[in-house]
C-alpha cells in the first residue's frame, strides 16, 4: 500500500468523542474516498473528492463530515461517535499510480475504529 | 441503480480443490468489472479485471469471464492453495464510482 497512508491504524473511542481520521497520499492523484467495512455488508462509500476543493456524499455519509485542504490530505472526522461507527475505514485513490495497467482504486491500509 | 451481489461465504474448501465464488451484476450499460482480495490486515487488491463482453481476467491462476448475457463475473481458480485464504470482493466500476459486492471469506485448509 505504498503511496497511501492512513492514521490512526487503531484507535478505541467513547460514544460521543469526536475524532478525525487521516489519509495522505504521494501520488498526485486528484480522487480520493473513504469507505467502510462491516462484516456482510462490504465496502460502503462515505464521502469522496473529485478534486482538491470539492467534496461529495456517498452512499453513508450520515454523522460523517470530510475535508480536502490540498491535493495529498483527505480527513474524515467523527464529530460525536456512535457504537454504529465501530467499523474498519479505508481510504482509496483513483485512478491509480502512473504505469499501473489497470483502472482500479488503490487503497491504503485501513484504521480500525471502535466506540464503546 | 447499479448494484453487484455475491454468494455468502464463508467457503471452506481442501488445498487443490476447484474453487468457484458467484458474482452477479446489474447495471445498464458496459461497467468495468473486477476482483479484488483482501488478507487479513490489509487494505483491498485488485486481483483481476475485464472492461468489456467476454473479456477474461486473469491472475495468480484466478480466472472471471465477463458475461452479459448472464450479467456475471465469477471467479474461478483449479486449485487452491492455503495462501489463497483471504477474502474476495467482486465490484464493478464506471468512472470514479466503484460498487462493491458484500465480500465472500474462503478459507483453505493444508
């Protein structure tokens, strides 16, 4: 997963802390998401970035807000965190590196969040 | 709206068995289709691909035929090995959004 980093890789939460997830990438890549993963139900886009700037809901967005200052960072922030959000969040780009031969998203190693 | 839906796992199955996992799709139009592979710990992969009618993907042994007429994309693999225990999402993709299947867990034993 080389280009893309996420921080925290675990992080435990109390209902209502707040927090914020963060990815980077060296990749010069204008498109970046998050998702998360729950057992059965598998990836679940939150929000993403099209361009440095702008930002859009995805599929789950409710209790979410995300941020894309500049081209690398793109956060996810956790204003009041609910059991519900205990869930692995990764962090994809696309298109993909330079050279690559296909068109998939690149996902960088994931945060696994629980809130108690 | 688009969507993809994948067989349940978990699949448990003996080193060098065949191995098969169902992908369907709807969508209208032409999506690209793919596999990716998760191990345990990590983040997704992709596995393999194919953009068109009757494209094949293929990698690592791992095969999936694009097939309109049946909307399906399922992945195939001869035999199995005790490294290929993770689990296997099947998506499709236009653009920049990508959908993914609820993920199918195989588990391989020695």
């Amino acid at each position: 997963n080389a280009g893309v980093t996420q921080t925290p890789k675990f992080q435990v939460l109390k209902t209502g802390q707040s927090m914020t997830l963060q990815c980077a990438q060296d990749m010069n890549h204008n498109s970046m998401y998050w998702y998360r993963q729950d057992p059965g139900m598998g990836l679940r886009l939150i929000y993403y970035s099209a361009s440095e700037g702008t930002t859009d809901k995805g599929e789950v967005p409710n209790g979410y807000n995300v941020s894309r200052l500049n081209k690398r960072e793109f956060s996810l922030r956790l204003e009041s965190a609910a059991p519900s959000q205990t869930s692995v969040y990764f962090c994809a780009l696309w298109p993909p590196p330079l050279g690559a031969s296909y068109n998939e998203q690149f996902f960088g190693p994931g945060t696994r969040l629980t809130v108690l | 709206g688009d969507s993809v839906t994948q067989m349940e796992g978990p699949v448990t199955l003996s080193e060098e068995a065949f191995l098969t996992i169902n992908c369907t799709y709807t969508a209208t139009g032409y999506p690209s289709l793919f596999w990716y592979v998760q191990y345990p710990g990590e983040g997704l992969q992709l596995l393999l691909k194919a953009t068109k009618a009757d494209d094949k993907g293929s990698n690592k042994g791992f095969e999936a035929t694009y097939r309109k007429e049946t909307t399906s994309f399922h992945l195939e693999k001869g035999s199995v090995q005790v490294s290929d225990s993770a689990v296997y999402f099947c998506a499709l993709s236009r653009g920049f959004k990508t959908i993914f299947g609820a993920g199918t867990r195989l588990f391989v034993k020695a």
